[in-house]
C-alpha cells in the first residue's frame, strides 16, 4: 500500500473467557477505501469493530488510527471514526433531536455547530420532519436510520457499519444504502459489515472474510469473482446423452475441472470460458453430439463466500 493506512491492525486478538474469538488479526486500510467486512455469523467481526471503536480493549497487538495508536477509549484520535452499531443504540423515550444531542454532547460538540450538524444529519438521511417524535414511533427502518445520522454528527473520516440495514424493508434498505454510497463518494472510509452479499458488490472494492476469528480472505472485489481460483461453470443442455468415451474425453480437456451429466444437462467448472469453451464445443461437432442451450454463470461473491467459509450451519 503505497498511501499511509488510515487504520491498521496488526497482530489483534481477542478472547472471551477462555473462548479465542478474535485470533492474530492484521489488516490495513487506505484513505477513502471501501471496505466489505464480511463473515458467518459468530466469525469475529463486531468484536473486531468493537476493537477499532475503542470500545472493548484487544487482548495484544495493536491498532493505529491515523498513524497514531488508539489507547483507550477516551483516545482523541477517536473523533476520525464514527461507528453504526449492530444492535442499535438510541434511547426509545427520546424524540430523535435530543437523541442526537445526547449522542454530539458524546463528542463535545454543542451550541450553533451541533445544531447545524444535527440538521444536516438528519436531512441527509431523511427524517428532519420526524425529529420531534420519540424513537419509539419510528419503525425499524427510521431507528436504522437514526442510528446512521447519530454516527456521522462529527463528521467522522472513517465510518464503520455494522449490518446498518438489517431487518428493514427494501424502501429503508435502499434510502441506508444510497446515504452510503453518497458517503463514499464524499470521500470517507468505510468498512462495512453485511451478510447482504449484493450490497457489499455495488458498494466496495475490497473484501474481507473472516471466519473463526481469523481472515480468510482479503482481496479485490473483481480479483476474487474473477480470479485464478475461482472455476466459471458451463452448463449445456444436450440433445440426447454422450456416451462415457465422449464425457472422459471432454474431462480430459484442457482447463476442465469436474464433469457432470443430469439427463441432457452437462454442467462443466472450467478454469476460463476461454478457451475450453470452444474445445468443449469442437469434442461435440467431432463426436455428433448436438445442443440446443449453453450458458455460463460468473462466479459471484456469495459462491466465493461459501467456498471459504463452507456451507455448515454457525449456531453460535
Ligand atoms: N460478550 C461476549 N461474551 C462471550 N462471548 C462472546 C461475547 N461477544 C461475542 N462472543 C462470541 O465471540 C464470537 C464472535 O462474536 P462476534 O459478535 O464478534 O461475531 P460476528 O461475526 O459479529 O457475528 P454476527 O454475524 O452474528 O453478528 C461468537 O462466537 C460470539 O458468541
Ligand atoms: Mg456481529
């Protein structure tokens, strides 16, 4: 990374009791990158963002804010990060103005500025003319909501969101969404945790996977859809079923990797589209196999997120 990181984690662990939740972790992030943080359910990631906000303490290693090490959480380097929580953090018998109050007071912000910054928060996620009711009015999509304006009344570099529109209908989901992408475009770094797989597409470049406390994975978002290690799958629906020589011949083809047949259908994992798909064609033409469809699927993010993390059930 040529850039100096905006956050660094080197060498974070974290245990509850004797439970190892979060193993060696490092990972920097450059300024202005858009970071998918993503993972079954159990893999470590709140305890992570936990970690970055100050608000719980790694067991060892260290985390950088800036270049600077975040100590506690009375740290003033804190001030570059805004946190979106998993589980919300808003006070029911409050209306959302002095939710917002409560939340700038937090960041010693007061006066004209906070209020200004209240307003603009709240426009900006769209509930200026509600912020006279009490949040226990608000359907779950406005708490979301609420819940973003609250993380960005300081105007945070790096904002971190944990599953920012979980349990929300589509409406909420899209309006949280373009508020992110806007924020992205702004220029802010952000992490952004989801198990919403095509929301973390549209949004970020760079994916991380955790699992069992550990990364398995971080990578370019096209890197990895597209990458050496992904296989592309090839289905082809034939016109009456090859014999076994004509499907050994096709396994045995250059950057072929498994073969099988369901009735008429053939379905190939090939390294590349090219150039097997045209070798697969030509060992039908050559052995009077016909076909009446073909098509290909891209390896998507959720294929590669259930190629690393398996498809067991997390019960924890
Ligand atoms: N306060 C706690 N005490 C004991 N164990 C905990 C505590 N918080 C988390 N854990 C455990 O640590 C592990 C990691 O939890 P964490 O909340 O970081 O996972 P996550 O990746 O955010 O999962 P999810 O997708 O469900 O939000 C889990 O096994 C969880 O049960
Ligand atoms: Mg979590």
């Amino acid at each position: 990374m040529s850039t100096v990181p905006i956050l660094s984690l080197r060498e974070v662990t974290r245990s509850y009791g004797d439970f190892k939740a979060v193993h060696p972790l490092s990972f920097d992030i450059a300024p202005g990158e858009s970071v998918g943080l993503l993972g079954p359910n159990g893999a470590g990631k709140t305890t992570t963002i936990s970690m970055i906000t100050g608000l719980l303490r790694p067991d060892s290693g260290t985390i950088k804010v800036k270049g600077q090490v975040l100590s506690s959480d009375t740290s003033p380097i804190k001030r570059a990060i805004g946190l979106v929580p998993q589980d919300l953090a808003l006070y029911d018998e409050l209306n959302g103005w002095d939710n917002l109050r409560f939340f700038g007071a937090l960041y010693h912000l007061g006066g004209k500025h906070l209020t200004e910054r209240m307003e603009h928060s709240l426009r900006f996620v769209g509930l200026l003319d509600r912020a006279k009711d009490k949040i226990k009015a608000y359907s779950g999509g406005m708490k979301r909501r609420m819940n973003l304006a609250a993380a960005l009344l300081h105007e945070p570099e790096i904002l971190l969101l944990d599953e920012p529109t979980v349990g929300v209908d589509p409406q909420s989901r899209n309006s949280i969404f373009e508020n992110i992408a806007q924020l992205r475009t702004n220029g802010k770094t952000i992490i952004y945790t989801t198990h919403y797989m095509e929301e973390v597409e549209r949004l970020c470049d760079r994916i991380i996977i955790m699992d069992h406390g550990k990364v398995v994975v971080d990578d370019n978002l096209n890197k990895l859809r597209n990458g050496g290690a992904q296989v592309q799958r090839l289905v082809l629906e034939l016109s009456e079923p090859p014999t076994a020589s004509v499907l050994d011949r096709i396994r045995k083809l250059g950057g072929v990797q498994s073969v099988s047949l369901e009735k008429n259908r053939l379905t190939t994992e090939v390294e590349t589209l090219q150039p097997t798909t045209v070798l697969l064609l030509q060992e039908l033409k050559n052995s009077s196999v016909g076909w009446t469809h073909i098509s290909s699927e891209r390896p998507n993010l959720e294929s590669v997120f259930l190629r690393v993390t398996g498809d067991q059930l997390r019960d924890s």
